[in-house]
C-alpha cells in the first residue's frame, strides 16, 4: 500500500525515543516539517525517498508539525540528516528542518541481564569485600529499635539519620566545623567487631577511627542512584551494614569517558535493572546520551551483611541498588521486603584527597576537566546579539563541540537595551563561570511539580530550557526532544559533555525561530534579572519561541522560604539596580543613587533592622558590589555615577517585610580543583572572599526574590499568553503561561 493512501488515523504508529548520543539509527525525527507547515505526508516520503526507500512517515505528536520518517537501512537515514539537517530544503518548499536520529521504543535492549554473584570473591573487583551474618538477629533487632526511637529526617523517597557530622546532599560532604557529637552509643558493639575484621585492622589508608554514621531508611522499591561517595568528604573504606532486608547493589565502571552521572539522585525516575555486563553505545536511563562502555557488577547482599569499599572499589566504582520491590537473582525472586535500613560508616577527611584514581577524584580534576573557563575563552559581544566564538581550551577540549548561534530574536519593546546591567555580569554570569563544576555537582534532585510539567508533556514535543544550568532537565521526559541554552560556557561544557542539545544564549535573546517548540520551561533564571523590564523580556522571548497552545513554566524563589533562617545568611540590598535605558538618539539617561547603599554583612549576621543600614555597618565593610558603587563612608553622596550601570531613585527605605534584593553566597570549598583556577582570579578580583573558619572561598550570588503575586502580575503585562496555573513549590512561585 502507498503512503498517500494512508489517513493520519490509519498509518501504522510506533513509539520513538531518542536513541543514545552519537548512535545512528533507521529511523529520523523530522521538526518543522508535515501537514500544519502546508506540506503532506506523500510529499514528505517522496522527498526523503531520495536517499533511499522510506518505510514509513507518521506524524510525531499532535502539532502537525513534525514527523518520524522510518527507512529501510541505518545508511539511508544517516545520508538524510547530514544532507537536510538545519539547511534550507529545496525538495521541500525551502523548509529548514532539524534531523535527529530516533529509535523504536519496542526495540528490545542487546545483551543479557548481568549475572548476580553470591560473594565478592566472585565479583572481582578490588577492595569490595562481603562478610554475611556478621551481626546476630537480636544485634539486629536491637539497631532497628533504637534507630526507631530517634528523629528521622524525610528525604524525597527515604529517612536518614546523621552522627558525628551531617552528609549534605547539596554538596555531597560534610561540614567539618559543625560536629554532631559522637556515635550513637548502641552502634558501639557492632564497631568493635569492625575493628577486628582484617581488611580494616591492616588497611593501607587509615579507617579508624569512624567519625561519622549515615542511617538510611529505604522503603519497598526504594533503592540508590549511581554514584561514588565524595573523595574529598571521606578518608579510608567505606562500610555499609544491610539490616530488615536484602538488596541487589550493582557496581558499575565507566570506561573512556570524561564524567559521572547525577550522584544519589533522590528524584530519578526508577530504572530497569538487568542490562548487560559490557555494552558500547546502549541506552541507560543512569548514563548520559553518548556513546559508552561500561562494566557491571552485581552483588548480593542478604540481610545482617557488611559490605566493605576500599581502595578501586571505594574510589573508581559506581554503586547503586535498583528501584525494585523484588530482586531477579539468577532465575530466583526474592522479595525486598517493607523496608532495609542500612548503617554506613565512615572517616571523615580532614584535608585534600590524594588518591591515584584522579579521573574520579573531585581534589584533583583540573579545571579544564570540569570545564571551569575563564572568560576570555567565551565572551558575549554586548554591543550585538551575535555571540563570539569559542577558543579550544589549551589542555584537553570539550567532548562535544559546544555551538554558538546566531540570535534571531522576534520584535522586542521599543527603547529595549540589550547590554547586560553591571551587577548580573559580575554577580551572576562571573560567578556561576568560576563555581560552575561545584554548582553541577549539588544539581541533581528534580522538582517534583517541574518534572510533573515535563511528564505531561505529548510525545514528541520540542522542549526549550531557557537558563539549562547543568543540564539536569534536559532528556528528562525521554519521549521529548530538548533544546538548552545557558549564558555561561562552563555549564554549557558540562551539558555537551553529557550529549545534550545545548548552546550559549541570553535567555533575553533566544536563538529559536518563533514558535518552534512546543513547551518551554525556565526554572530559577528571572530571579537572577535585575529589573523588572528584564524579567518581562525574559517571559515573552520563552513564549515566543513556543507554537500557539504551547505552553511554559516559570519559577522563581520566594520571600516566602519554607526555612526562614535562609534569610538571615543573605545579604539584603537596601536598593534594587536598573540597567540604562537608552533613547533613539542614543542618549543615556543615568537614575541616581538612592541614599542607601549596597552592605555586605557577614554571613550568618541576622538581617539589618535599622532605619538606615549604614549606621549598623562596621567601617571595615566594604561595598559587595565592587565596581559599581561607593565606600561605606560616602553613603550619603547624592548622585553617585557607577559608570555603565546604576541604582534605581526609588525613593524610601526598604523594611524588612518588603525586602527583595539579596547577596546569597554560595561556598567554594578550599579542596575543590577550581580554587586554582578561576576561583584564583575571583579571589584577587574581590569577586570573591575568604572564610578560613569554613575553609571555603564565598561568592554572592545576586537575586529578586519574589512576593506572592508578583509573578502573575508580570505575566499579565505580555501580550498573547493566558496563565494556566500558579502555585508555591519548594520555596519558589511556580506559573504556567499558554502561548494563545
């Protein structure tokens, strides 16, 4: 039968996703092609028949726009997408169409399910040892009770308790100037008996002492994303003790590749567990899109087991237990049970990590590994909407070229100025640029009410992230195409070296042509703009590049945090920056100082109470914002010029219940690669200071925090959009606007 006999409700329809990166298939994504742009599906077939005998044209959504084009060979669709892809298409009506490779959802996954071994003789991999019943039922029932009496702390699927020092997710170490105090007393016979076991008594790296315990609490079907626990956090082996039930824990080894996946993500998805011990270029929900070979290891690990970490398998093997409620182990099911509860203990690194696995270790990548550019590698031509191009680093080069594209924006507000304000260069894009590896390593966890957005979305779509950070959304709905874009290189380096689709764009400007996506999304971007004209921009650049009935989600934080402590750690602005507005003619209007300036307190001070900031001020005190304002001393000098930029005249003093603008630090432990890099020029910049107390170098991050309904009150003043939804998520104002 002919293409041109079928209706769009009788062609045969297969389910695609995208395929691992790099990895050609027979079948193509075709965008901005098919009946809704005037072309139909036979003039479709015969024109990609030119490559070779086209199987199949189906429809790719419900937007009429985009197509899955099925041929009968891997060559025919390859010769296709380097012919046509993102080039003007003469065959069809001058379309430019964007080619992706794509891959049947049906199409069953190569190899075999990896063998489950019954010791760790059998696994083979150095320094994982397994001792089992190593504690008695009753030691066992004993550390249950007690751990049941005590308070838990909710994670996003499971409970934890800390001893001796707090693991922070967010930076995946300890604090060491914030000791807990000891280990719980009943955990004592159980280290007693560690202390004899011979791989920790004759360790080569010292163990004991343990210092720090982290209990986890894993409900049924529960378990633990990939990941290797911090190098620079723990010293020594790492012992975890299963209790209430067994588990499967998979040991993986990444091999040729340049990063990790996202470390004990608490919000990822659950996996299917059974994939092959060694496979090249398979799709994997816990591996980035691009071509891989991994090893895989898996052991069993039967209730009142020990599992000891040293050496290889502490420092270059991924753990990571499957999100199952039963474990296939070797033809046999057995059930997890309600719950396992595990007793990890470990030694707390008082210095830098020295070991010889430097590909994995965070105390010794260097900042060309972790993509920590300075900025003379990358720069955005402020005087135009085009971007300059990017010099290869001197030692070593991204593992995907990252692409610069020429903006291509769609009408703009009259007297717009597309030159980014003084404090966002300086206090946004040069921070995240130095912290860049640091800030990817603590952005894992999905939010629950964006994922939801994402979940909803129809097969197919074209998704835009405007402001992608490190990446961690895109390929998220794996029936999607995503687009990211972010103002600053490092980030972008890292979203290319995981093989997302990604760019270097001003959120303001985008690249996309107007309505080629069909959902976008910016999470934690406007709060980062300095005015109000720029946070409106940044919403109808989002909508623009949106079809009609598309829709976008926008967050922001909040005034209103859920943990009101936040705000005493920040520095609060006493007076809100605007950029310079500039007439026709060219004229630049400067607004004046208002009387307060910009204080910096330190961190941890609670928030200035008085009338007027500058009398609570210590002399010493120096303006945060460096370049663009006074000393402390010349507070009340009207009509103070800061050169490119300015402070807005708004007239009053800003009270604390109104108080928007802040300075949020963030910390740059002293262990971290990038201290020698750009975190080096930071520190002589006065970009960033010094805290020997927390051993870490503190940038400030600038940030509007939004009230209630201020959101939705900007969205009422751009044209064309309809706001679907607001709501309040995580400390942050969350709206859905649809493109009408």
């Amino acid at each position: 039968m002919r293409m041109e006999n079928y209706s769009m409700e009788e062609m045969p329809q297969i389910t695609f996703g995208k395929p691992a990166h790099g990895v050609p298939t027979a079948y193509l994504y075709v965008a901005n092609c098919g009946p809704a742009v005037g072309i139909s599906y036979s003039d479709i077939k015969k024109a990609f028949e030119v490559f070779g005998p086209v199987v199949n044209v189906q429809p790719a959504g419900t937007s009429g726009s985009r197509v899955y084009v099925s041929y009968d060979s891997v060559d025919n669709a390859v010769a296709a997408r380097g012919a046509w892809n993102s080039v003007a298409c003469d065959a069809l009506e001058g379309r430019v169409m964007v080619i992706q490779h794509a891959v049947p959802q049906t199409q069953p996954s190569a190899g075999e399910q990896v063998v489950v071994s019954m010791s760790s003789v059998d696994v083979g991999i150095p320094g994982l040892t397994l001792y089992t019943d190593f504690i008695t039922s009753e030691e066992e029932q004993e550390l249950l009770h007690e751990v049941d009496e005590r308070p838990w702390q909710t994670l996003a699927k499971r409970r934890v308790q800390h001893y001796g020092y707090e693991f922070l997710y967010k930076t995946r170490n300890v604090d060491l100037t914030q000791r807990l105090g000891e280990l719980p007393s009943v955990s004592e016979p159980v280290l007693k008996k560690i202390s004899l076991v011979p791989d920790i008594r004759n360790a080569k790296e010292p163990t004991l002492p343990f210092d720090q315990l982290t209990v986890n609490e894993y409900p049924r079907g529960v378990g633990l994303s990939p990941h290797i626990d911090t190098h620079s956090a723990f010293e020594g082996s790492i012992l975890s003790l299963s209790l209430g039930g067994p588990c499967i824990m998979e040991f993986r080894k990444y091999i040729n590749r340049g990063d990790s996946p996202a470390d004990d993500n608490e919000d990822m998805r659950d996996e299917s567990y059974g994939n092959s011990e060694s496979m090249n270029g398979q799709k994997d929900d816990c591996l980035p899109n691009k071509s891989v070979e991994v090893i895989r290891k898996a052991l069993f690990l039967p209730q009142r087991s020990l599992l000891i970490l040293s050496g290889e398998a502490r420092y270059a093997w991924h753990h990571y237990i499957p999100h199952h409620k039963i474990d296939n182990v070797n033809g046999q099911v057995l059930d997890r049970g309600t719950r396992r509860v595990s007793f990890t203990f470990r030694k707390v690194r008082p210095g830098p990590c020295s070991c010889t696995f430097i590909e994995h270790c965070d105390s010794q990548l260097s900042d060309t590994r972790t993509l920590a550019l300075d900025s003379s590698r990358c720069s955005i031509d402020e005087g135009t909407k085009g971007y300059a191009s990017v010099d290869s680093p001197e030692e070593g080069d991204f593992s995907n070229e990252i692409p610069y594209i020429p903006v291509e924006t769609g009408s703009q507000p009259k007297h717009f100025n597309a030159a980014t304000p003084e404090i966002e260069k300086r206090y946004v894009h040069k921070v995240y640029n130095a912290i860049a590896p640091h800030f990817s390593d603590t952005r894992f966890a999905k939010w629950p009410k964006v994922a939801l957005f994402l979940e909803s979305l129809e097969p197919g779509s074209v998704v835009a992230d405007a402001g992608c950070g490190n990446g961690k959304y895109l390929g998220f709905n794996k029936n999607c195409f995503f687009v990211g874009c972010d103002i600053s290189p490092p980030l972008i380096g890292i979203c290319a070296q995981h093989g997302h689709e990604v760019f270097v764009a001003d959120a303001l400007h985008l690249p996309h042509r107007t309505g080629f996506c069909d959902a976008g999304i910016s999470i934690a971007v406007l709060h980062h703009l300095s005015n109000e004209e720029r946070r409106i921009r940044a919403i109808e650049e989002l909508l623009r590049v949106v079809r009609p009935k598309g829709r976008v989600l926008f967050t922001v934080w909040a005034v209103e945090q859920e943990d009101k402590k936040l705000l005493t750690k920040w520095t609060p602005l006493t007076c809100k920056y605007t950029e310079e507005w500039v007439a026709d003619t060219g004229t630049t209007f400067q607004r004046n100082l208002s009387i307060n300036s910009l204080k910096s307190i330190n961190e941890g001070e609670s928030q200035i109470s008085s009338a007027n900031p500058c009398e609570n001020t210590p002399k010493d005190t120096v303006l945060e914002a460096a370049q663009l304002g006074r000393s402390v001393g010349e507070a009340d000098t009207p009509q103070q010029d800061v050169g490119d930029e300015s402070l807005s005249s708004d007239a009053g003093i800003v009270g604390e219940a109104e108080q928007q603008e802040y300075f949020v630090p963030w910390h740059l432990p002293y262990h971290r690669a990038e201290i020698g890099g750009a975190s080096a020029a930071a520190l002589a910049d006065g970009l960033a200071k010094k805290d020997d107390v927390k051993r870490a170098l503190v940038y400030n991050r600038y940030y509007h925090c939004f009230v209630e309904g201020e959101l939705q009150r900007l969205a009422s003043k751009v044209q064309g959009a309809r706001l679907v939804d607001h709501f309040y998520d995580k400390s942050n104002w969350c709206i859905i606007l649809e493109k009408l």
